[in-house]
C-alpha cells in the first residue's frame, strides 16, 4: 500500500458532546440536513435467510424479493440470519467496551501512518479536509492470514475470539446471498463463488459521540461502498443511517436482530450497473452515543475487478477492469464523495482520471 496520510492524534479523536466543535468538523448547514424523506412509514425491504436457504438451487419467492430489492433499493435488512444470538451480542458488549476504554489504551491499537488498519480515521488525505465526528477500528479479518493481530484489542478480553466467530459467520452468509445473488442474474453461482474463494473481508466499527451541534457535523460523509457486499450491525439503539433515494435522504430504521445489507461498488462493476451500490452517510445524535460494525467484502486478492463476460456478450462495458490491488489502492487514497470514486472507474467518465 502507498503511504497515506494519517491524522494527528488530536484530530483522530471525535470531541465529545461539547457545544464547541472544532473547525474541522464543522459542514456547512445544506450539507448536514439535505432533504429527509420519511416515505411515510416506508422502510428498506425486508428478506428472510432462512427462506432464501431454503430456495437456495430452486429460486422462488424470496429469492425474487431478493432479486427485487437489490435492483431498486441497494440496501435491505436481513432478518433470521444465522449468527448466533451470542456472538451478535458477544460483538456489541465488545465494542461499546472498547470505545468506552480509556485513550491511552486505545492509541496502543492506533492506525500506523501508511496503514488503513486499526483505531482512528479513514479517508483523511489532507490537512484542510473537513473531518468525520467519529472514531472507528479498522481491522481484516479474511482470508484468516491477512489477519494483523496487532491491531485486534485484546480488551476486552474475549474481543478476539468473537470477532473471529463473527467474522466467520457473517463469511458464510455474504457468500450465501452472493451464490442467490448470481443465480437472480442469470449466473452460475460459481461466476462469483470462484473469485470469492479467500475472500477479503474487512471489520469496521464505528462509534459516533454525540454532539451538542449535531446538525453542523456528520457522522460519516455520503459515500458508497467499495465492495461487494456490506453487513451492517446495528450495534445500540440510536439510529444514523440515511440512503440516497429518489434524491433525498431516506433514513433506515433498523429492525431488531436484522443485518442492514447493501451492494458495493464491486458489484456494481461486475455486474455492468444491473445493480448498483447506493450513496449514504451516518448522522449523529445530539444526545446519545451511536455504534455499528460493518462487514465489507471483497473478492480474493487475485480477482480482476471489471464486468463479467458473462453478462456484457450483447452489451458494451461501461466499467473499467483493474485488478484488485489498484482498486483498492485508488479507494483509499481519496475522500469521501459520495459516488465520485466509482464515477472515476466509468468508461465514458469525463472529467481528470
Ligand atoms: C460504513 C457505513 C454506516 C453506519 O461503515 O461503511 O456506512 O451505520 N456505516 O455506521
Ligand atoms: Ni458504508
């Protein structure tokens, strides 16, 4: 990896719920509210795992529901999903503990200059950026090899063995949609299963304070996913979560015991933009702390990130095709801009690339 700027310490650590915000936090009004819309008591679909198992080979109706949500929301929450009870809430004691632990302790997990992984922030590629009011741990957790366990807290004292639980867990699940994922394409699972044997998946947690001006800061800046497949864990009771549709910000209500799903930029590309991945941010509460976890994954290492040849024989490529490691690379050398870094991976795209 090329050697990325890392904030200072100072700047790594979100204030907290102080009614002075420090400059580089604060966004400009239109920036924070945008147009929220409620739909009424809309919500992001609903799909039940266990059902979608059960078609898993014979596609029925959960699986078109699947099919449904992906192309016209991105984003859905998965219920009856086959993490057991104990490692979901083994994995939110787990990080609210290690937010609540003191600075010092934390730092000894703190990202090193250069390296994405670890305790800070993410995306900061200049001194004049404005900055996200959050703090997150960045951490790999497969393939099991590229593992970094210097960066995995030892405290609390079972963090290590749930996050691997967890991670594995979820693995399986991501893997399962993607395998009915391609089958409502038109694919052989085996077109995404291949590139996804070792697997990349990253573990990031978020802990947004509150703040005191909460409509002057974000959480988390609009952005999409550059993977192929995000889980979200809902980790508290306070909600943030808002997804770009029709224009407005629409804000996800999270429901108990659900996994928030959604499609990355990876998926996008391999699929030519039959599904696309969906812009959101994370708002913060003027009261209360907020915390999640997101799972992102990736095809291996070695898997070339373009279209599928098997769904452009009649259609041009309208994505770039670069292998694995340069994309990731590009990624992370940029700021958060909403769909900016998958705009720059468009064929026809325009502007400097
Ligand atoms: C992310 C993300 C949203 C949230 O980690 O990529 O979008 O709800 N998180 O914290
Ligand atoms: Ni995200």
């Amino acid at each position: 990896m090329e050697s990325l700027p890392v904030p200072s310490v100072q700047a790594m650590v979100a204030a907290t719920g102080e009614a002075d915000v420090p400059p580089r936090y604060l966004r400009p009004a239109e920036a924070v509210t945008g147009i929220v819309n409620g739909e009424g008591e809309a919500q992001i679909p609903i799909i039940d795992y266990r059902r979608l198992l059960l078609e898993l080979d014979r596609r029925g109706e959960e699986s078109a529901r699947l099919h449904q949500a992906c192309q016209e929301w991105g984003f859905f929450q998965l219920i009856n999903h086959s993490v057991p009870d104990d490692v979901v809430e083994g994995m939110k004691a787990n990080i609210q503990q290690f937010f609540q632990l003191p600075a010092e302790t934390k730092k000894l997990f703190a990202q090193e200059r250069g390296q994405l992984e670890g305790y800070g922030q993410l995306f900061v590629v200049s001194e004049d950026q404005k900055l996200d009011w959050a703090d997150m741990l960045y951490l790999y957790t497969q393939p099991p090899e590229s593992r970094n366990t210097k960066f995995w807290p030892d405290q609390p004292v079972n963090f290590r063995s749930t996050l691997d639980r967890y991670s594995g867990a979820v693995k399986e699940i991501a893997d399962s949609l993607l395998a009915t994922m391609a089958e409502n394409l038109g694919l052989k699972q085996e077109v995404i299963a291949d590139r996804c044997v070792g697997g990349v998946q990253s573990v990031r947690m978020n802990y947004y304070p509150p703040c005191a001006q909460a409509d002057k800061v974000i959480g988390f800046s609009p952005h999409s996913d550059a993977d192929l497949l995000t889980l979200v864990l809902q980790v508290n009771h306070v909600q943030g979560l808002q997804i770009k549709r029709n224009g407005s910000w629409f804000p996800v209500r999270p429901v108990e015991g659900a996994l928030i799903v959604n499609i990355g930029d990876i998926f996008e590309i391999f699929t030519n933009g039959r599904y696309r991945s969906i812009e959101h941010r994370a708002v913060v509460d003027p009261k209360e702390e907020r915390l999640s976890s997101a799972a992102f994954h990736s095809p291996n290492i070695d898997a070339t990130i373009g279209p599928l040849k098997e769904l452009t024989a009649d259609e041009d490529e309208a994505y770039k095709t670069v292998d694995h490691e340069n994309f990731m690379r590009l990624f992370f050398a940029t700021k958060l801009e909403g769909k900016s870094f998958l705009d720059r991976m468009k064929l026809k795209y325009s502007g400097s690339s």
